[in-house]
C-alpha cells in the first residue's frame, strides 16, 4: 500500500498531486456521465477586449500663439472660443513701438543697399546686403510674418499696428487677446488645438492590462452615430493603475479628419489583443482547484491520467497552457468535476492499474516496485446485489502458493450520473484472512448496475497486488 500511495503522490508521475489518481472509464459510463473529449491545439490567438473610453485632444496638435515683444492689441479678427483658423491667417493686429522702429531699420537698409549696389568701392555693396539681411532676421525672430516682410520691401511703408498670422491650423479653445490690451511676451493670447488626430482614453482593469501592446488595433464606436465604427491603434500604456477603479489608460490614437469625434465624448472601445501561436484548450477542459490546474488527459482504452498544467491568459472560451500539455494530446473536454471526484476516490483508496502505453521509466519505477500477485475475486451472493454482500478475494503468487498475512481492501465505486439525478457511490471494506490465500469482506452496495471494484493488497508495509475490474450488482437503482 506505502509504495502505491508514494506514486501517487510524486509530483513528475503525471504531473498531479497526491489527492488525485489515474482512473478507468468504461464507454456506458462515459455516455451516461457525459464525456467528452478535447485535442490540444496550436494555433494563432487573438483576444477581444471590450470597455469605454474618453475622447481627448491630442496635446501634440496644441499650441498657443504669444508675442515676442511688448505692445497694444488694436484688432482681434478671431474672437470667439472654438472658432477655426488656418496656419498663417490673421488673428490680431499689434501696435509696439520696438516694432515700428525695427522696420524702419529694414527699410532704411533697402534703400541703402540700392543706392550703393553700383559702387566701384569694394565690399560697400556686400555690407548694404548685410545690413538687409541683419534686420529682416531680427523681424523674423519677432515672429513677424514672412508675409509682412514681403509687404514692407514691396510698399516701402511702415504701419502702425502689424498683422499677427496664426502658427497652425486649429480651433481656438482659449482666447485671452482682446481690443487695447496691452501685451508682453509671456501673455498667453490664444490656445489653439488640431483635431485632425485625437486620443480616446480606454479603461483597463489591471489583470488585463498584460495582454495590450502599443501597435494593437483599436474600433471605436460613438452613440451620436450609430452603425459607424472609427479605427485606430494603441498607442500608449500608463504606466499608473487608478486606485479608485484598478483600472490603468490605454492611449489609442485615431485619425480625425472630418472632426466628428469630439473631446469630451464617451466612446465604446473594442481592443483586438493579438497573442502570436499558442497551446489552447477549451475551459472546460481544466480543473481549478484553487492550488492547482489539472486536466486529464486519454491515455487510451477508457484510462485517464490527470496532469498539472500551467494556464495562461482566458481567452475567450478557450485557455493559453504553458506548461504541461502539448498539440495534438487528447484530454476530457468535459465533466472535469465528475472525473475529479472518481480519481479523489481511486486516490484514497489506493487503487491504480497503469494504462496500457506507459512503460515503467514514466512512472519512475513506482510499477516496478509491485510484486504482482495473482487476484481472484467471487462474491456470495454471485452475482452481487443491492444490500449485503461478501466479498471474496484470492491471493497466490507467482507460484500457484497462497499467500496469507496479507492486508486487503476492497473498494467498489460509481461515478455520478446526472442524467439519472445520481450522485458518486463508494463502498470500501478490509478484507479479513481466512487462510490458504482466501480473504473476505461484508460490503453493502447501496445500489444496482455496474461498478468499479479495486483491489488492493500489501503485505509487511510493501504492496503486493493491486487489481482492478468491473462488476454487476442486480437491484434497483438507487434515486
């Protein structure tokens, strides 16, 4: 019995703990339980994540338009909030003194440079352009307008109040500039903002958060128009969860070209998660219980082995294995519950006879360390019954001799059927040494039909027998 228990319970046999065990299932049993049965597979796996988010501005499009110099405000042509300007149209004229008298400065510089441009002296036609050149810079690093410096060499004229042309295009969502206010450089006149691209703020929960990479396409969907899906991609994670909502944001970026989605609108965010190729198995096909994930995997001819499996990601009905399955094994994809509670069963009774397929090295000579006797089994009545029964067992060796001293049990056991609205049936007893090999147990089968008998024998501490059967008990069958 020892040796039995310490393959049960090694942990590299097939992968389980020590409270599950191997277990044999018949075919009119598979069906009246259910059974069903999986592959494992490798293929390509994407995930679909859904939640809301927050339309924003993206604050890589923002500007804000000031001055370079100190001076009055006289005309405000764009004069009202969310107004749309174009790059390089006028938003406000400005009257400053250090203005005027810097284009006078390039106007006097034109006309020197075409007085002396014929000059047989040398180098004063080269220090004439200089002296353009000198103040045409100074204008530009004012942030005079390309367009202004073309008027002044055209008309030859300074004006009072200078045209200040907006640095891009936008709409105007802060506006401070307004009729003879006086202004200095750090005065923050206009705030102007693109929309042609926007950022929609997903939310989501922190153990999701693993399965989004910058890159994964996003579709977006906004109640204001319905039947229309706008796409874009991820393209920033938070590196920060919201205490408040163990939630972290998902930046997503989105194209906006004809200006339909607005900041401040709430949005419903689809994230198609691509994982590469993976090892799957359906969620059924995995017992959680709660310290380990056990599958069980179809070693043939009705035998069912559990194995340890590490799980990744839930996607969608379907689990990501790690470790402990490859493609291509058979496993049950279905009644996991009901296995588990047989194979609970067959563990604490001890019970195993290996599968056909697994050689002594994959059971890390736990089968070798079982001296098999032979094991007769009768019962009286024959065949059993419903109610009181006397198990009968037989031990010999490999002689023909009886073998006698020896600790037996018996255990008889039927798996649920919920069809029938039955639950898992065990009955267990130690046999009693008659003498000359023969052992003898009282059992009481609460019900007829099939069952699964196991035999166990050890003798000194050492197993020397185990055998497993199946057998009819005649009655009714318990409700």
């Amino acid at each position: 019995m020892l040796g039995f228990l310490l393959f049960v319970a090694s942990p590299t046999a097939y992968g389980t703990d020590s409270s599950l065990a191997p277990i044999r299932i018949t075919p009119e049993r598979r069906q009246l339980i259910g059974l069903k049965f999986a592959t494992v597979v490798r293929k390509d796996v994407s995930d679909r994540l859904e939640t809301t988010g927050n339309i924003e501005a993206d604050e890589r499009l923002q500007g804000y338009v000031q001055t370079r110099f100190t001076g009055w405000i006289e005309q405000v042509f764009a004069d009202s909030t969310y107004q749309y300007v174009r790059r390089g149209q006028p938003l406000f004229t400005i009257y400053s003194p250090d203005l005027v008298s810097t284009e006078s400065e390039y106007l006097l510089a034109l006309d020197a440079r075409k007085r002396v441009k014929d000059s047989p002296v040398a180098d004063v036609a080269t220090d004439a352009s200089s002296l353009v050149d000198s103040a045409a810079e100074r204008l530009r690093l004012w942030g005079v307008s390309p367009r202004e410096i073309a008027r002044l060499e055209r008309e030859r004229t300074v004006r009072r109040a200078v045209e200040i042309d907006s640095p891009m295009s936008g709409y105007i969502v802060e506006r401070n500039a307004l009729p003879n206010m006086y202004v200095q450089p750090d005065t923050r006149l206009f705030t102007i903002t693109d929309l042609s691209k926007v950022w929609i703020y997903a939310a989501v929960f922190q153990d999701e958060i693993g399965k989004v990479r910058p890159g994964d396409p996003a579709t977006v969907t906004i109640d204001a128009y319905p039947g229309t899906s706008f796409h874009g991609r991820v393209d920033f994670i938070w590196p920060q969860i919201d205490p408040m909502t163990r939630t972290a944001k998902v930046r997503c970026e989105f194209n906006n070209p004809v200006g339909k989605l607005l900041p401040g609108m709430f949005a419903h965010v689809v994230l198609d998660l691509p994982m590469g190729e993976q090892t799957v198995i359906p969620d059924t096909a995995v017992l959680r219980t709660g310290t380990h994930n056990v599958t069980f995997i179809d070693r043939g001819n009705g035998y069912l082995t559990p194995a340890e499996i590490e799980l990744g990601a839930h996607v969608g009905e379907e689990f990501i294995v790690l470790k402990g399955l490859s493609a291509g094994q058979r496993i049950v994809g279905s009644a996991n519950f009901l296995i588990d509670s047989e194979s609970q069963l067959q563990a604490a009774a001890g019970a195993f006879v290996p599968p056909p397929g697994v050689s002594p090295n994959e059971t890390e000579g736990a089968a070798e360390a079982i001296p098999q006797a032979s094991v007769a089994f009768t019962s009286d009545p024959d065949p059993l019954v419903r109610g009181h029964n006397r198990a009968i067992v037989t031990l010999r060796d490999s002689r023909g001799a009886p073998i006698s001293g020896a600790q037996v049990t018996v255990t008889f056991y039927m798996a649920a059927m919920p069809a029938m609205g039955m639950t898992a049936m065990r009955a267990q007893g130690d046999a009693d040494d008659q003498g000359n090999g023969i052992y003898a147990a009282n059992i009481e089968l609460p019900s007829g039909g099939t069952w699964s008998l196991t035999i166990v024998a050890s003798k000194d501490g050492h197993p020397i027998a185990t055998r497993q059967l199946e057998v009819s008990a005649s009655g009714s069958m318990a409700m």
